[in-house]
C-alpha cells in the first residue's frame, strides 16, 4: 500500500470573526483561508511563499494542529488534523524560530531535556537522541553553554534541534534563516537539504526567493488566502511566460517599437516602467529566439540602449503572480 501524502487538503477555510466599534457590536469577518487543495509528496522540500498577510502562518498553524480549520479538511501523514491530533503531532515537528521558545536561563542539553519530556522521548533513548540532535546541527560543543549567550544563528540551531529531537517524519519550518548572518544562514540550508536525505518531508515557509529556489522541489504561492499556482520552479517559470527574460533600458520608447516587440515569436509578455530618467522594459520569453541580437536589430536607431539578459528568477515569478492576484 502506497505512503499518503505528506499534506492532503481540500477546500480548507479559516475565518477569524472579532467585534469592534462602540460596545463591540460590530462585527467583523476575515477569511484568512479561501478553498485551499494542496497535495504534498513524502520526501521533499516544499516551499510555501506569500505576501506578510496571505495567509500562511495560518495554514501552517493548521497543518500542526495548532488552529482548527473553519470548513474544507487536512490530512497531514494520513491524519485529519482535527480529529487524530493525538496520532498526528508524534510525527510532526514545528521550528518557528525567533527569541521565544526557548529557555535562556538554562542550558541547551537541560533545554532539550525538557522537551524530551513534553515529546514523551522513552528515558532510556533520551541522552542518546540530545546527544545526536546537538552533533547534528552543530552545538556539541556549546551545550553546556546558557542559551542566554548564544548568537541569533546558534538559537535557530537549537530550535531546529529541538524540532528533530522526537524524530518526525514531517518538520514545519518558518523562515528558519531570517535574521541569520550569511555564513549561519548557509550552515542552516545545509543542515535542512542534510534532513531531506534521511527521510524527513520538509514544509518550509520563507521570504527569501533565493533560498526557496536553492532547496525546494515544488512551490506554492499563496495570495489573498488562495494558492495562485503550485509547481515546480520550472513549470512556475514557464507559468509566467518563460524561463528568459531580457531587459532593456532607454530614454523611452513609443508605441509601435512597444508594440513590435510583443509581435515578436517566443515573446509571452513585455512589461515597462520608469527607471530614473529612463524606460525599463522586461521583455519575458519562452523560446530560443528572440536573441540579445535581434532585440537590438528591432531598436537600431537606439544609440543609449542598454540591454541585458538573464534567466527568469523565482522572484519575477513572485511579483508577476503577486501583480496579477491584486489586479
């Protein structure tokens, strides 16, 4: 019998209702989550992206079991999130990161300890598995240091541990690199890519475009609390008109020239705004032709053209679907 899904959701909706006004006698409705169908394979890295406000805080809260859904179902490693809790969160693991969480006054070994404990960790395993978890993410060395003395880096370390230390088959990470310094933020996608090989699902969320296309095998953007698209990065680039993109840059161009360029073959959209003193206009592509070459030829009698090209980013594709939803 085949392994279910990592994550399996259908129309799945959160709306939060609060009163305001004189009396609270207002009330009001925000629908956090519109319809969400989402199916996440066993065995990877899948990145959740949106806008601060889309919603996704609010889906991984739910995934965890942490926030009931309002309608719609979630079946996380073949669980319903409201109804098998109790078979569910052995398997799941949350980092949420930040200062809090974490107890600075003691000691990563008796911090994990701790939560040895709440994860109900079998005594006899329990120095064994904080011993692992320490050498894995790197602070064998500080864990008899106070948490209190630790950088920002060394702090996500020990959440990460901590996320590990019961061995979940799926672990939620939010933003797990923000506010790292570069050479703690590397260590940090290591050690995430490391996890991946021995088997653990990986449901990260993050801002960083960069880092998402780094580690993630498929990607969901999320806007306005719905899913614009689902892909990999591949198929995301193609969503949005092709994996090359040319720009180019003068004092203005009119509107036959404009108009010639989106005539041309392989070109799915061109997009122009005011840099400075001149016009930026980003020219998406999904063939091998038009070249550099041949943009140019089109615009000879432009003697300050600049012009360059360069692959299609995850981030064109985030403000292109992000554009589009507001729109």
């Amino acid at each position: 019998m085949a392994d279910p899904p990592a994550i399996e959701t259908q129309r799945l909706t959160r709306v939060f209702e609060s009163r305001k006004g004189f009396l609270f006698t207002e009330k009001t409705r925000t629908e956090a989550l519109r319809g969400i169908d989402l199916t996440v394979e066993q065995g990877a890295i899948f990145g959740l992206l949106g806008p601060n406000g889309a919603g996704k805080t609010t889906l991984t809260k739910i995934l965890s079991t942490l926030l009931l859904p309002t309608s719609g179902s979630a079946h996380v490693l073949g669980y319903d999130v409201t109804t098998q809790v109790e078979h569910l969160r052995p398997r799941i693991g949350l980092v949420l990161g930040g200062e809090r969480g974490l107890y600075n006054r003691i000691n990563a070994r008796e911090n994990l300890r701790y939560f040895a404990d709440l994860y109900g960790v079998p005594r006899g395993e329990r120095e064994h598995r904080i011993d692992a978890v320490l050498d894995r993410v790197g602070l064998s060395d500080a864990a008899d240091r106070r948490v209190e003395e630790y950088s920002r880096g060394m702090k996500q370390k020990l959440h990460i541990a901590r996320g590990i230390l019961h061995g979940p088959e799926l672990l939620f990470l939010d933003e797990p690199t923000i506010g790292l310094d570069p050479k703690s933020a590397r260590e940090t996608r290591k050690l995430i890519r490391s996890l991946v090989s021995d088997g653990v699902t990986i449901f990260l969320t993050t801002h960083y475009m960069f880092e998402a296309e780094e580690l993630c095998h498929r990607i969901a953007v999320l806007t306005k609390g719905r899913i614009a698209a689902h892909d990999t990065v591949a198929g995301l680039r193609q969503l949005v008109g092709g994996d090359r993109t040319i720009e180019i840059e003068d004092y203005g161009f009119d509107d036959d020239e404009l108009a010639a360029l989106r005539a041309l073959s392989g070109v799915s959209k061109v997009v122009t705004e005011e840099f400075g003193a001149r016009i930026r206009a980003t020219i998406r592509i999904h063939a091998q032709r038009p070249t550099t070459e041949d943009i140019r030829a089109l615009l000879s009698n432009h003697a300050t053209l600049a012009l360059r090209e360069r692959r299609t980013s995850l981030e064109d594709v985030y403000l292109d679907l992000v554009e589009e939803e507001a729109n």
